[in-house]
C-alpha cells in the first residue's frame, strides 16, 4: 500500500492517500483544500486517483472535492445519512466566519459494511455516527482512517447539529477498539495514535 498525509484546507485536515502499488489507483480521503497540493503529492507516487472519500460532509473536510473531482473525474463517495450536512456545508462555514467551495453531490452514497476495491487493496468502510449522523472509518491492511470519530486521546465533537455523544461513544466501542490494538489510527486532525494506545490512555474510553 501507497500512503501519504497532508494537512488541508483552513483548519489543517489530515487529508490522506491510499495507493495500490501494483496498479497505482488511489483513493483520496478528505480533501479540504490546498488541491494544487494534493494532486503534486499524487504526481510524486504516480497514483490515478479514482476515488474521493469524506469520511463526513462537515465543511473543513470537503472544500477541495470539487476542484479535485474536476481535474480527475473521481467518483465522490458520501454516507448517505451525511448528504443534507454536504448540502448545507458552506452556511456551516459561514456560521464560523470561513468560506469554502460548494461541493458537488456525491455519484456513490455509502450505508456502511462496503468493500470498496482498489486494484489490489480492499478498503471497508464502517460506519461509525456520532460525530456526525454519516460519520464513517475506512479500514485498509493495518490502517484505520477514521475521521473525526476518533483523535490521540479524544474523541470527535458531539454539539454540532447531529452529533449524538452516547451515539458516538458506542460506534467506538463496538466497532473501532476490537479491532488488533496495534492497528494504526488516523484522525482527521492532529497525530496519528493505535487502537491500543487509546484503549489503554483514552479518557473518554475508559
């Protein structure tokens, strides 16, 4: 597996690239902006990206899907439940004194338990609401992109409209910290951290 990060957009996004070495397919995940950025970090691995994945539609996480699905015809794959807060994302922008780009609507709506397949790499998708009614983790080899769910001893914000605390705090517990403690967590903002690292040192968890 081909991996990158790159902090995007106005409030430092992890946005990530997952690559198949065999056929150099790639999924883009979060792109939040800065898309002259991501698509050289793209040239840099010789990946055809295919794929743009949110892991929600909150504004700071998709300011650059539509300059990027322009410039690469990839597919735009959203939870379903997360379509009306895509919709609404530049008001919520707005609302906290930011801009950001209208993003088109997506051409793959996800309900969770896919197996997306890139070349060789299959990417499930988990959906995991909370931080957002849509909210979804992608599980790749020993990866674990997980979006605002989950953070190096946090967890994702929950008074945002849709957020639902206990919500959030079961799609952790019942779907994220079975999985193997040394499987490598990637949140959306900040350091990346392990399942058991925050099984064992996560407040919110205990």
């Amino acid at each position: 597996m081909i991996f990158a990060t790159l902090p995007t957009g106005p409030l430092e996004v992890n946005c990530y690239i997952v690559g198949c070495e065999a056929t150099h397919r790639a999924a883009v995940i979060d792109p939040a902006g800065h898309v002259d950025r991501i698509e050289k970090l793209l040239q840099q691995h010789g990946l055809n990206p295919v794929m743009i994945i949110n892991t929600h539609g909150h504004f700071d996480h998709v300011g650059g899907n539509r300059q990027l699905q322009k410039t690469t015809e990839a597919e735009l794959l959203l939870h379903a439940d997360d379509g009306p807060i895509l919709e609404r994302a530049a008001e919520h922008a707005a609302a906290f004194g930011l801009q950001t780009e209208t993003s088109p609507a997506p051409t793959r709506e996800l309900s969770g338990g896919e197996m997306l397949q890139l070349g060789e790499l299959s990417l499930q998708v988990i959906h995991t609401p909370g931080h957002s009614p849509g909210g979804i983790c992608i599980y790749v080899d020993d990866t674990l992109l997980v979006g605002d769910t989950l953070f190096a001893g946090s967890i994702g914000r929950t008074d945002l409209p849709g957020g639902d605390y206990e919500l959030l705090i079961g799609s952790i517990k019942e779907k994220l910290l079975p999985l193997p403690d040394d499987t490598r967590v990637c949140p959306g903002h900040g350091p990346m951290t392990t399942i058991g690292e925050e099984k064992a040192h996560n407040p919110f968890l205990r």
